[in-house]
C-alpha cells in the first residue's frame, strides 16, 4: 500500500475514558428487531436481512475506503462535512492519543449518524509491528523467515493483533507472502524469504497469531478480533527487471507450483479474513481483474468468503500504467473490470472510480448482484469481527502497546533471524579475552528499519554500537568510527577507521542497505531498499566496499556485519574477511540481539531465508531452480587478473555465494538417522508422511538446529526444481545430547501440476535429503509411490 499525507503531530489532551462516556454504543432500531442486530443470530442471516435493508449508494460505499487524514481540520478535530459511511476507514500516520480519539468519534459517526448504523472496519499496517510510533518493532519479514520458526511468528502476530486491537483497529495490512525470487525488487524485505513452504508456514502463523479471539464483549459468533490481510494477491514479488509494479512472467503452471500455495496455506488452513490484490499484472491481466486467481481460484476452488481489496490507486492503474481501459483515469470501466472479476474494495490513495457504481448499475452496464456479492463478503467480515457489538477500541490501549513481554519477543526474534554466514573461528568474541574492538561503518550508530514503520521510529531502539557497549561494559576498549556515510563514495573517514582497527584487538564492519519511513520515501529521500526503490546492483553502495577492504589491510580479524533489506552480493568479502553475520533489518532490540551473537552469549540458529547471488548477472539465484536450469562449468578472473574461462559463465559462476537454509552455529550437529512413516505408498494416500530425524549436538555449546527435509521428484511428467523444501522443525539440542524430530509432509507437496491441468501426485520414487542446509544435506531416504 502506498500512504501518503501529512504526517499529524500534534498531541491531544482529551482521554479516552472522557471520550468513551460521549460515544453511544450501536443499538437496535425500531423496525421490528432487525434480524442483523441480533448478536444471537446466524452470521449468514445477518448479512442477508442487513444487505436487504441497504440501497444502492449504502451498497457503494460499502465498497469504497476512506482516510481519518482526509476527515480532519488542522487543527486535528473531525470534519463532519467530510465524512461518509465507507465500508472500510485507513486508521494510521499520527500520534496515538488523537488516533485513538479520531478513530472512535469516526465509528460513533458511522454508528448513530447513518440509517443503518453499519460500522466500518478501521484498517492499518503491521508488517513487521504495529504502526505506532511506539509500538513494538520486529524485523522485517525476510528476517522472520531466518527464523525457520512458526511458533515464534505466532507469538510475532499475536504482538501485533494486540497492539492494534486496543486502539480500535480490525484489519491489519499483514503478512506479505510475496515471494523474494527477484532480489532487485525494492520490497523483498516484506515476505518470508524466497520458498513457497517456508513463506506459507510462517504466513499461516502470522495470521493466526494476529487474528486471535474475539474481542470481550463480542458475540459467541464471532471469531477474531483482528481480520488479516494476506497479500499481494498473487505473484507480485517477481517483476521483471525487479522494478516496482512491472508485469511478472509465467504461466499456470508457475502460478500454481510457485506463487498460489504459500496463499492457500495462510487462507484456507490459516484463516485469512481478507485479501489484498497486486498492483502487477500476472501473463498479460492485472491483479485487480484477474477473474481466474480472484474468482475461480480463490473462491470456487479455495472457498474463501472474506473480501479483497485493491492496493492503493491499483484501480486507477488500470487506465494509466496497465491501459486496459480509458488512458482517463475516471473511467467506469475501471470500476466494472474489477468487481466482476472479484476484486471487492477500492483502497484509497488516487481518484476513486467505484464511486460510478450506482451510476453503472442504474445503467445497465454493471449487475447488481456483482455488488451485492462484493458488498455480502464485507459484511461478513465485519459480523465474523463482532463489530456491530464491539466497534470501538479498549480503554486501556496504552497499557497493551509495547509492554515487556512483547519487547522480549521482539529480541528472541531479532536473535534466531540473525544468520552466521562465515567465521574461521573468529567468533564468538570474549570479553574476557580480548582488551578491545573497533565498531566500524555506517550502520554501526543508527537504526535500521526498513519499511512500514511510523515516522520517528527511526529516532528509537538499541543500536549495535550501543548493544554492544551494554554488553562488554568496562571489560573492554571500544573505538568507534563511522569511515563512511551509507550513500556516499567520500573515503575521508577512512583514516579515524583504519587507526582505530590497528589499535584494537578485533574489527567489526558494519555495512549494508538503508530505507527510510513511508514518509520520508515519498519525500524523495535516497534510500536502496523499500516500496518503489529498486536496485540494478546488489553490491554495497558508495565506498563501503573500500571500507572493509581497508580494515581487513590492516591485518586485524576482522568481522563483517551486513544489516540490510536484501542479499548482499559482494565475492571478495567472503573470500577475505574472517567471519561474516547477516541481519535483515533487525526490529528495536537491534544492537542487543547482534552483541549477544557476536559475543556468543546467544548461539546463532538463524538460516538464510533467501539465496545470495554472487553478483547480479547471475540472477536467478534461488535454490529450487528447475532441473537442468543450472548448469555450472565457471570461468574465474583472479586478483591478479589472470583470466580463466568457463561455459556458465565465461568469466563467473552461476552458483550463489549462499543458499537458502544456510547458517553456521558455535556447536556442531552431526545427523544420525532418518526414517519415513512409509517407504510405499499408493496414489490414493491421504494421510501425511512423517519424517524421523535424530541430530546429535556433537559440539561443547547448547544450540538449535533447524532440521531441514528437501525433495526430489527423480522422475516427473514435467520439469520440476532440483529440490524443494517440504517440512523442517526448529529444535534446541543441549551439548552433547541428542533429539529426535518427527516432521510431517502433507502429500500435496509432492503433487504436479500435470500436462491435463490438474495436481496428481505421480508414481515413482521421491527422495528425502535431511540436513541443516539445501546445499550441504546429511542423510537421504526413498518414499515410492506405486
């Protein structure tokens, strides 16, 4: 989504309990007790008497979002003369005192000031926390896949439905399931990673985490307090030429192999409420009226009953960036296209065309029962939200919104997202052994993000300067230089960096990417990473580079740290640094999380949620390429220029310089067994295989292993990926000891999209690798299907 407007900061005075006594609660009118107001009665009955009191203009703003920014004078009270009775309201972007006050008089408005008293469904973002300036900030998707841990997702979604609930807010912009297959695209940091698996496991968590229970008071028809928000409907996070809003290539079989099943698992096995279509175009139709996935797909096939609607100004795209209607941008055509296709809501954020439906209908060019349906589906969802009994938020909001508890899950995911790349026995440091560190580079003093968090967040937060001042306290000598600013070639500050290294024990570097809030992005900030900020380089900026080369002159160890939004591809670091740590945009526990790894009082369990390409030519680089579609014969140049050539490629290697599922430890596993619940079975199996691992801690720390299980098809109907993942499990192994894991693998993910269109688990032999990483699998068993 895109936000815009002026950022409100003025504070407001009046308390909620003050405001709470001049709300009226909904309450029944008197026609008869209408069935819609009865929280006893069935949902289904609800929604049809409510939709069959309503009118066509009641049925359009159904349809249509509004924004408490555009409803407000300056001096932050509700402008009555603009409001109106949208079905769905974007709640967000000022202080939290005013929004809350803002949000309630804006439902008491739609409440008692309309005929039907349909409340609306208050909407905000939390991709990655809730946003409030001082709500509890995680990291960002890409770094929550690091986790290989779901239950710890949960726990991540439960913080965020909680901050939110209790400001008012119902429908949360979250997860993004969009896969990170294009590493150029400047909105890689908002999914989980690059796998259809992980991504759909980790979303299913999220969602219901974050959807939880009904709120207090709701009734027992209810079902959460928060609807959920799975998007970019679907394909969105592999454009062409990684550049924001350009088509995505390929075809059914890509669309159902790759892009829809991490959807299917958040919203038919998690129960997503509601659905957010992309702003690309998938084979030639855009998101917004692609009737096969929104229709056919999602409803006939999946049996969703929630709502989609557009991103913002996705309607209008259709005229003017995709031009399948009217270059003008107030073409009705851009509001029939999409409702009949599926597509429910229009998001604000550019000229609204659902506001000619009743103009389309009266005319003939529109069937009512198209709206009808799209208007069943929001009601629904606000009735499955109790929202005509508990519209308003709780009156201790402040006391649910960054507590202890939820700080704590922020650092425990900060810790597990972390990713040891490299180390030659350089790390863990010891305080007790060493008299001093150089904390070098630009990342070193500040705050990183990434995007959708609230203007001022980046003012907040520990950094890894000062984590790792808190953790070595006087034990050690720290000498901080920045060296170099993120976006600039100036090397100027080289020489403080270079004279701190030669005086410390140890260097560590600390470079990567940069974003800046939705604020500052739409300022024309510079930034490397975020919505609309898409690289053709995926190596470090400006003289960064220059930096760590300079300090690994020095003949110190040295350390790299990349906090980033992407994957880094920069060869000559991994071939001479002595230890390399990756942290996708941590959340506020940031340099507390880094310092307890880089000093080993937490054992890093972080494994890459994305592949590392070793230089952007080489793209793609994810894991699960199709068979024969990597073939490696490399050529080399070396530091002295000598030229070895190859075939793929010439002068390079088509091989990343990190794959997904990467990510050392300070202990050691060693992998003993494995056993399949079957090694036969027939085409017909329902039930699930279950994989039994048992992984030894060989080494002389506690740790957690992510137990890893890939397949390969040996032989299949079509082309399938070398390998692909199909089930893991995060577990914790005290030193010495060992576990045994039992990992169930759902028979569908092992299915084809066959030549006749349709999913067929097919005969013959599918072998199970087991490891702790894609490339480096330890055991292997055979399941035959017969």
């Amino acid at each position: 989504m895109l936000v815009t407007g002026a950022i409100k900061l003025l504070a407001c005075a009046i308390t909620f309990s003050s405001l709470a006594k001049a709300i009226p609660v909904a309450e029944k009118r008197d026609d008869d007790s209408p069935v819609y107001l009865d929280p006893s009665a069935d949902i289904e009955a609800r929604v049809e008497d409510l939709l069959g009191r309503m009118n066509l203009e009641e049925k359009m703003y159904q349809l249509m979002q509004g924004n408490i920014e555009n409803m407000i004078d300056d001096d932050m009270q509700l402008n009555a003369t603009a409001l109106k009775p949208w079905g769905t309201t974007f709640a967000a972007n000022m202080n939290r005192e005013p929004l809350v006050r803002l949000v309630n008089e804006t439902q008491a408005w739609m409440i008692n000031d309309n005929r039907l008293g349909i409340p609306t469904i208050m909407q905000s973002e939390g991709v990655h926390g809730y946003i409030d300036v001082n709500a509890t900030l995680f990291t960002t998707g890409i770094g929550m896949g690091c986790t290989f841990n779901p239950d710890l997702i949960h726990k991540v979604g439960d913080v965020v439905g909680t901050e939110s609930a209790g400001i008012g807010i119902h429908n949360i912009f979250a997860p993004v399931l969009d896969l990170a297959r294009e590493p150029r695209f400047g909105r890689i940091e908002e999914g989980y990673g690059e796998d259809t698996h992980l991504t759909g496991e980790m979303g299913k968590a999220f969602v219901e985490g974050l959807q939880g229970e009904p709120r207090p008071g709701a009734p027992e028809t209810a079902k959460h307090r928060i609807a959920a928000m799975v998007k970019h409907f679907v394909g969105f996070g592999s454009p062409m030429g990684g550049l924001n809003i350009a088509p995505v290539v390929g075809g059914e079989r890509d669309m159902r192999t790759i892009y829809l099943p991490s959807f299917k698992r958040a919203i038919v096995d998690g129960g997503a409420l509601s659905i957010m279509s992309a702003y690309h175009a998938y084979d030639g139709v855009p998101s917004a009226i692609d009737r096969h996935t929104l229709t056919e797909v999602l409803r006939e096939e999946w049996g969703f009953r929630g709502f989609v609607i557009s991103d913002s100004g996705a309607i209008a795209n259709l005229c003017d960036v995709h031009y399948v209607c009217d270059k003008d941008i107030l073409d009705p055509a851009a509001a029939i296209l999409p409702l009949n296709a599926g597509n429910d809501i229009e998001m604000g954020g550019r000229p609204m065309h659902f506001q000619n439906i009743v103009e389309q209908v009266e005319q003939g060019n529109l069937d009512l029962s198209v709206v009808d349906e799209a208007v069943r589906r929001t009601l629904r969802v606000k009735f499955l939200l109790g929202l005509f009994e508990v519209p308003y938020g709780s009156s201790n909001y402040n006391d649910t919104i960054h507590t202890q508890d939820h700080v704590d899950v922020a650092l425990q995911v900060d810790e597990e997202a972390i990713v040891l790349l490299e180390n030659d026995g350089t790390l863990p440091l010891n305080e007790n052994k060493i008299d001093s560190v150089a904390v070098i580079g630009p990342q070193a003093a500040v705050m990183q993000y990434g995007v959708y968090v609230p203007h001022g967040a980046f003012d907040r937060g520990v950094t890894p300067l000062q984590g790792i001042t808190d953790l070595v306290g006087d034990k050690v000598k720290l000498r901080y230089a920045e060296g170099c600013k993120l976006w600039s070639n100036d090397q100027s500050g080289f020489k403080e960096a270079v004279k701190a290294a030669k005086k410390s024990d140890v260097a560590v570097v600390m470079v990567g990417t940069w974003t800046r809030d939705q604020t500052e992005l739409w300022q024309g900030l510079n930034a490397t990473t975020g919505e609309h900020i898409d690289q053709n380089d995926l190596g470090l900026v400006g003289a960064q580079l220059d930096l760590v080369k300079a300090i690994q002159a020095t003949g110190k160890p040295t350390v790299v740290v990349y906090i980033t939004g992407k994957p880094t591809a920069e060869p000559w670091i991994k071939d001479n640094v002595n230890a390399i740590v990756n942290a996708f945009y941590p959340g506020e526990t940031s340099g507390t999380a880094i310092a307890n790894i880089l000093f080993g009082k937490t054992n890093p369990s972080g494994k890459l949620s994305v592949s590392f390409p070793t230089y952007v030519g080489s793209l793609p680089a994810y894991y699960n390429f199709p068979k024969s579609g990597r073939p490696i014969s490399p050529g080399k140049i070396y530091p002295n220029g000598t030229m070895q050539f190859g075939q793929q490629y010439t002068l390079g290697t088509a091989e990343p310089l990190w794959y997904f599922g990467h990510g050392l430890s300070y202990t050691t596993f060693e992998y003993k067994s494995v056993e399949l619940s079957k090694s036969e079975i027939k085409q017909d199996e329902k039930d699930d295989i279950i994989v039994t691992v048992t992984v030894e801690n060989t080494g002389d720390r506690d740790g957690k292993e992510v137990v890893q299980v890939y397949v390969d098809d040996v032989v299949a109907s079509v082309v399938v990926p070398n390998k692909a993942l199909k089930g893991f499990a995060k577990v914790n192994i005290p030193a010495g000891e060992s576990v045994t894991v039992d990992i169930p693998i759902r028979l569908e993910e092992l299915e084809v999209w066959a030549m006749d269109n349709k999913f067929v688990l097919e005969k013959g032999d599918f072998v199970f690798y087991v490891g702790g990483s894609y490339a480096e699998p330890s055991l292997n068993t055979t399941l035959t299907v017969a």
